[in-house]
C-alpha cells in the first residue's frame, strides 16, 4: 500500500484529509514544515500532501529544503490560498501539483492517483 506524508497543521483539516485516504493508503502527519523536512528525509513516502500555510515552517520554504535532497518525491501543495500567484510559487518552489482547500474527496484522490501513475 501507498504511503503518504500529510503535513497539516489543523486538526479538523487532517481529520478531513485522514477520511479522504484512509481506504487506499497509509499515512502518516507532520504538523508543521520542519516536521515535514524530517520526516520525508528519514522515511519511505510516496508523495507529500503539504498544506502551506504552518507553523515554523511554511510549506513552500519546506518544500524547497525537500527539494535540496530529494527531486523524486512527488509534493502536492494543498491550500485555502487558491489565487494563481499561491499555484505559480508552490509549483516554482518544486510541488508537483496544487489544490485548493475545501479539497473534494474525488479531486484529491484523482491527482495522487494520477501523479503516483495508479
């Protein structure tokens, strides 16, 4: 099964995200982008779902650090930011794709089915 690091600070958020994943992959959480950085340099994931709005790190400066050592790992930036210059800086930052919160269940599961080439 699929493993996928969700890096989200809200609790309400991640319940929703845990909801949307729980029936096709694993998952662990990272609170904020540190933990995001550490978490995707010492463990085996899949792909990233990176809200970018968190404390002590945003998600674009945590996807830059992601980025410095690992090119692969696919990182989907999830926000509620959802106006063209927040899509152009997570993608210039190195997301592979970005959706906009509220997310839909079908719309999430679509674009990780199709970056992860299920």
């Amino acid at each position: 099964m699929k493993k996928i690091l969700v890096a989200e600070d809200n609790d309400s958020n991640f319940i929703l995200m845990s909801y949307i994943l729980k029936k096709g992959y694993t998952f662990d959480r990272a609170k904020n982008g540190q933990e995001a950085v550490d978490m995707a340099a010492t463990g085996y994931y899949d792909l990233v779902l990176m809200d970018i709005k968190m404390p002590i790190m945003d998600g674009i400066e945590a996807t830059i650090k992601i980025r410095e050592t690992n090119k692969e790992l696919p990182i989907v930036a999830l926000t509620a930011n959802a106006f063209d210059s927040d899509r152009t800086t997570a993608l210039e930052a190195g997301c592979n794709d970005f959706l906009s919160k509220p997310v839909s269940s079908d719309l999430c599961l679509a674009t990780i089915k199709r970056i992860l080439g299920e």
